[in-house]
C-alpha cells in the first residue's frame, strides 16, 4: 500500500529558512536534562539572542532550542509561529514592492 506524503508547512519551511541566519551552537547535555544544559551554557557564555542552541542527548537524539529575548522556546515552535519573534523579523528576507519588480525587468 502506498503511503501519502506529509504535507509540508509553508509557514514552518519559511520560519526554518529565516532560523539559518541565527547564530548556532552545539552542546551535549551530559547528566543534566537537554533545557537545563541549555539555560547553563546561555548563562555561562552569555549568549545573546536571537541564538539556536543544538543540544545533543545521546548519539541518537538532539534536541533544538530557540534563545530569545522572552526566554528559551523549543524550535519547532519558532519555526511555526516566527513572526511572534521581533528579533526575527529582521533577518525576514523583505518582499519586492511591485514597482520596483516592474522596473527590474
């Protein structure tokens, strides 16, 4: 039996796109849980946002977290709901207004 393809989100792919400009940093968590190494190597390093934090919790399983000015958020969110992210909407690639389209061509 064939099996139907997941659609895939244009919001979320366009939030993914806009997450590539971040800054990244690759952590393991060790003994503590994936959020609590995250929030001590933000605090340690003084990490400013906007950051993506790549938490690895055993050679299987990496856990993506989103370091905003209104804390730490898990990715998958940030990449579905970006546009509630003011320090994202900067990194937004702009739209072309329509007369400088026309000119171009």
């Amino acid at each position: 039996m064939a099996r139907r393809r997941k659609r895939k989100s244009r919001r979320r792919q366009e939030g993914r796109r806009i997450l590539e400009h971040v800054p990244q940093y690759s952590i393991e968590s060790g003994e503590e849980k994936p959020v609590t190494a995250a929030r001590k190597f933000i605090q340690a390093e003084g990490i400013l946002p906007p950051a993506l934090l790549l938490v690895k919790r055993n050679e299987h399983t990496t856990d993506r977290y989103f370091w905003a000015e209104k804390g730490l958020f898990g990715a998958q969110y940030v990449e579905e709901n970006h546009f509630l992210f003011p320090s994202l909407r900067t990194l937004e690639p702009s739209p072309v207004p329509e007369s400088v389209a026309l000119v171009s061509r």
